[in-house]
C-alpha cells in the first residue's frame, strides 16, 4: 500500500486547524468573563447544533419520520428520560418500514 503524500498532508493539515480551532476557542473564553447575553448564546448552541442534524433526516423521512419524532418528543417530555423516548422513536419507524413498506 502506498501512502499519498499530498492526501497526508492534506490530512494533517485539516487536523491541525481543526484543533487550533477548538483550542483557541478554550483560550479566548479562559481570558474573558463573558456577559450575560453571551452565556444565554452559548447555552443554546447545543440545541442549535442538534436541530440543524435532525431537521433535514426528518424532513426526509416524511410522515413517519415526523410521527416518530413527535412520538419521541413526548414521551421524552413526559418522562424525562430519552432511552425509552429514543426506543420509541426506532420502534415506530421499523414498524412502518415493515408494514407499510415505507423508507
């Protein structure tokens, strides 16, 4: 096997910035004492970052996707606990995908 230099090094570099990236974004909060408004952004990019991963799988799953969806929010609401909510969710999909031959 042969080893493409100029991919290694396309490799490495993309490595590189990826981490200098995160670290720098360690240093920067380590310096400063972010305001409020700031904290209240920051708090909310983990939902962000969620909702821009599910909305397009949903939106391609069609009706079934979306009623497991639902199905899963919930049952999460309701008790708190995402394991059976999430267990839900799969068993609506399979189900579907089962009997009524749906992707």
């Amino acid at each position: 096997m042969e080893i493409n230099l100029v991919a290694l090094l396309t490799i490495l570099g993309m490595g590189a910035v990826t981490y200098a990236t995160r670290i720098s974004g360690f240093w920067l909060l380590g310096r400063i004492t972010p305001t409020k408004r700031v904290s209240a952004w920051m708090s909310a990019i983990p939902g962000a970052v969620l909702v821009s991963l599910i909305a397009p799988a949903l939106l391609a799953a069609g009706v079934v996707g979306f009623i497991a969806a639902t199905v899963t929010v919930v049952i999460a609401a309701l008790t708190r606990r995402m394991l059976p909510a999430m267990v839900a969710g799969v068993a609506i999909v399979a189900v579907a995908r089962l009997l009524f031959h749906v992707n």
